[in-house]
C-alpha cells in the first residue's frame, strides 16, 4: 500500500499552482495519472522518488516511511527502490545494451536478473548493439529492463510511449504488463492515452491543477459505466463499411485486425482514425469511441 499526502507550490503556464495531492495505491496495482500537461502530473512521480522536495506532506510505501516533513524524514532517492523510465531513455551511449543493464546493478548482486530481464523482454539479439543502432521501441525496451535490474518496490513511467507508432507502442504495452505481473510491481504510469489506460491501468487518478478530480477504474473515471462485460479490447478503426442496416468495422489491435458488426445507430457515428473500445455480453458487442 502506498499512502501519499503531499503539498508543493509549483510554477505552471497559468501562474503559480498548489500540487495537493491525497490518494492511497494498492500494492501490485497499475495506476495511471491522466491530465493535461502541465497539471503536476510529473511532478507527482519525482516527488515520490525522491527527486522533488514537497513544501510538507507524507509518503509511506508498504508500512515504511519515505517521507514526513513534520518529522523531518526524508529518504534520499536510492533508498527508495523506484525504477524510472523517462520519454528520452536515457540510456549511455558508450556502452552496449548488456553493458547498460549491468551497470544498473548494486555493487556485488548476482547478475542472473539481468540475463533474465534480457529473456522476457527479447533483448537477446539487441544485447550487444549499441544504443544508437537501435530503433525508439528497442531502446525504451532497454530503458523499462534497465529500471527493473534494481527490483523497484515501485516501476515510474513518464509517458514512456508517447513517441512511437501504434504497433510499438501495443507491443510495448504488453512487455510493460508482462514484467508488471512477473515481478508483482506497483507501477505508476502517465499516458494521455485513453485507449491505453483502459487496456492497461487498475485505476485511473484524473489530475486538474494540481488536484484529483477524478479517480477510480478507468470505465468509471471515463464514463464507460455500461461496458462491464465478459471481454473488451481497444483498437483503431482502419475501415467502415455499410451492408443494409449494419456497418462492418476493421479494427487495428496492434499487428492484428479484427471484424466487428456494429448496428446503424453505433457505427454511424464512427469513422477510420477513431479509437474505440469494443465489450461484449453473451456475444453482443457493445462499441463506444474513447478519446
């Protein structure tokens, strides 16, 4: 359980803004922060690790006390067991994947996570480039195994796939989701994209202006309310077409395409480029556009 009670005065594009920020995570959820830019968002994850002083506030991480600015605790970054992915990497030029991974470890661990993290992640045929020969999804694929080596009580991702294509960023998706359950982190995840929270977050927290206006299951926090069902997937509507009173959807899930049957009063609002989560209920589908 993490429990954060923190409070900072920031500098945003509107003027000055109080970060005021009260909220509690359950241990092994991934939990995305969604807003606009410049709502604190960032500025939440580096306080939690350690790179931000808060004005006041707390934060304690599974019984243990990280920060209380009334008792003048404050464990310094490195004591705080936090992997952090950034947008730009940020991985050494100079060095080879491997050579980057083992870098991350503390000084005498057993390197066998490394070997294991360059197996579930596929770096096995990356392991000896350098960073620069490698594409963007390569290299954030590097970027998530080397906050990993450290086994971080807590997994931070900055808006990690912002920059890359749809079908990266799927697959990207699912790498995420696959070390998240193998090594039972709490991640915290910033992404302005709706589609992805759904199909990844446990819950949504909605920043506005430093604050939480909104926060619970990503159906709730979206509004999506009726779409309990047995199955559901977002994708990319590739192609519409209309057969009498019926549309036919392709839909784009990563390197895959699928067919759905929507009915007049749903696809007709619909077009290629939109986003849509499609649920289903004893083999109806119920499809809704996101975003």
């Amino acid at each position: 359980m993490i429990e954060i009670d923190i409070h900072k005065k920031l500098k945003s594009s509107q003027g000055e803004m109080l970060l005021n920020i009260q909220t509690t995570i359950k241990k092994g959820d991934l939990v995305t922060l969604y807003g606009n830019s410049g709502a604190g968002k960032t500025s939440i994850l580096r306080i939690v690790a350690g790179l931000l002083q808060p004005d006041s506030g707390k934060i304690n991480v599974n019984g243990k006390t990280w920060l209380n600015t009334a008792k003048k605790i404050n464990l310094k970054p490195q004591k705080r067991k936090v992997g952090f992915v950034f947008q730009d990497y940020a991985l050494f030029p100079n060095m080879t994947v491997k050579e980057n991974l083992l870098f991350a470890l503390n000084k005498g661990e057993d390197n066998s996570i490394v070997n294991h993290l360059v197996e579930i992640i596929e770096l096995g045929e990356l392991q000896n480039r350098k960073p620069q020969t490698l594409s963007g999804g390569q290299k954030q694929r590097v970027a998530l195994a080397r906050a990993l080596v450290q086994k971080p009580s807590i997994l931070m991702l900055d808006e990690p796939l912002s920059a890359l294509d749809s079908e990266i960023r799927f697959k990207l998706q699912q790498y995420i989701l696959n070390v998240h359950k193998e090594y039972k982190l709490t991640t915290l995840l910033i992404s302005h994209d709706i589609s992805e929270i759904i199909r990844m977050s446990d819950k949504v927290l909605q920043i506005e202006h430093g604050k939480i206006t909104r926060q619970g299951k990503p159906n709730e926090v979206f509004n999506y309310t009726g779409l309990s069902a047995k199955f559901q997937f977002t994708g990319t509507i590739i192609e519409i077409s209309k057969q009498d009173f019926l549309y036919i959807l392709s839909i784009r899930i990563g390197k895959d395409l699928v067919k759905v049957v929507a009915d007049e009063t749903e696809g007709e609002h619909l077009k290629a480029g939109d986003k849509i989560v499609v649920s289903a209920k004893a083999l109806n589908p119920i499809i809704q556009k996101i975003g």
